[in-house]
C-alpha cells in the first residue's frame, strides 16, 4: 500500500490515528477528541472520564464525573431479579460461551418495560418536559410513546415508571438521593423533590430507568447515546453473575416464589376439576 493509498482512511470525529511507518493496518497514535489516548489519557484519566470523553467529544466536569460514577455504580449490577442478569445466568448454566451470555443479557436489557430502549423513552420525556410539571401533567396524561412497530411493543406503563410496585423501591430512592445531593444537576433535584406529585399523576411509582434518564439529560447526553450507554453500565452485573453461576451449576440456579394472593392453590384446582 502507497503512502498516498494510507491516508485519510479512517473518518471520524472523535476518533484520529497515525499508522505505523512500516504497517498501515496497526496504529502508531491514537487521538479521541484531540487528547493522545496512549501517550496522555492512559495515564492521567479515569475509565469513566475517557468514557464521557468518548461520547460527548469532552472531558466532564467534577460534578458530572461525580454523577457518572453513582450512576455506573448504580446501575452495575442490577441484580438475578432483572430479566437482563438473569438471561446471562440462564445461558452461562447452559454452557454458552461468554460472548452468548453478554448477548443475552443485551437483548433482554433493552426493552421498553425495565431496559435500555425504556430510557430512551423516558429522556425524551426530559427534552420535551424539562422541569415544568404542567408539562409533566400533559405528557402523563397521554397514552405511552411506543417504538417502532417491528421492534419495539406498545409501552403497558409511562416511561421511567414502574410496571409494577405500590411505592418506589428503596434503591430507586437512595440513587436518586445521591444524585440530586450533587452540585450542578438541576432536572435531577427537580424530580427529587417532585417525585410523588408526578408518580401520583402516572399512576405508578418512579423506577430506576427514569432515575438513570433524568441523571443522563442532566450529564448532557442525548437519548439515543443514552440508551447506548445505559445498555453498557448494566453489563457488569450480568458478567459477574454468569461467571457465578456457570461455576455453580443448574442444580443452584435461583427462582423467586410469588406469593399470588388469588391462586386457589393446587388443592382447590384438583376438587374443581373433580
């Protein structure tokens, strides 16, 4: 390959490379948003900067590196309840390999009811509400944004609600505590303090995706890289549990009894079949 064949091959804003002098196809320097990543960054920077890095072209403030950090400690595991963490467990006892059960937990994470794609929804509720509750009161009020039609079904609750619960969840609460608590993050102390006001007009109790869409809006992402990035916090957990419970095996794979208050139990279904 010429010189002249060599340049201008990668086209990017946030991202420049030099070739190696005698290997085009390995980079001599690497540069995301004008910082030298290997000579500079490496070194000087947290993970979660070169991330905000990486998606907003910029480094972030104290305060929005703050937020970030709960956000992503927040929201790394969300627990063998969650349906995402859940499907890496189910592919990991199979024995699929690591690739498979990250996947799993990708799809069964991106959803409107609890996922990703729910996120998105509730942050364009933010750039279209803001922190005006009549706003809030209008767009509540209206029938759920669903997605398009061959991806996505027709939301059953409001975007950044809870499908299910009389009353927040405890988690739910101290994330959204620790956020508003930072300096600089305006929606967030809104929700904080108008919290069961909107969760009164939604009819339902706020949940973690609206927690992580307002902090996301206040941190200046957009929806769809919000919904990117919400995918990509979430992964930890799911890799921790699937390492967990491929060791463990399917004998001590975890289900969760409900207690259903209307079931008529196996004794009554057996004397009404009688």
């Amino acid at each position: 390959m010429s010189a002249e064949m060599g340049k201008d091959v990668i086209r990017s804003k946030l991202w420049e490379e030099s070739a190696e002098p005698d290997n085009p196809f390995t980079a001599n320097a690497c540069f995301c948003s004008g910082y030298d990543v290997y000579g500079q960054v490496l070194q000087q920077a947290t993970y979660l900067e070169y991330v905000y890095l990486l998606f907003r072209g910029e480094r972030p403030s104290g305060p929005v590196l703050r937020s970030l950090e709960i956000l992503a400690i927040a929201i790394a595991n969300p627990g063998p309840r969650d349906p995402s963490v859940h499907a890496a467990m189910s592919a990991s006892v199979g024995g699929s390999p690591a690739a498979a059960a990250l996947m799993a937990a990708l799809a069964a994470g991106a959803g409107v009811s609890g996922g990703a794609r729910e996120v998105y929804q509730a942050m364009q509720l933010w750039a279209q509400c803001g922190c005006v509750f009549e706003a809030w009161q209008t767009a509540l009020a209206a029938p759920s944004m669903g997605g398009k039609m061959q991806v996505w079904p027709e939301a059953e609750h409001p975007p950044g609600f809870a499908a299910y619960g009389g009353r927040c969840a405890q988690p739910v609460l101290q994330t959204l505590a620790a956020l508003s608590a930072n300096v600089g993050l305006g929606c967030t102390q809104w929700l904080a303090d108008s919290r069961e006001r909107l969760e009164t007009i939604a009819d339902h109790p706020l949940a973690m995706p609206g927690v992580i869409a307002v902090a996301l809006t206040d941190m200046g992402f957009t929806p769809t890289a919000g919904e990117m990035l919400s995918l990509l916090l979430r992964l930890p957990g799911a890799a921790a549990h699937a390492l967990e419970q491929g060791e463990t095996g399917y004998r001590h794979f975890p289900f969760f009894s409900l207690d259903i208050g209307n079931d008529p139990g196996p004794v009554q279904k057996a004397v009404e079949k009688a």
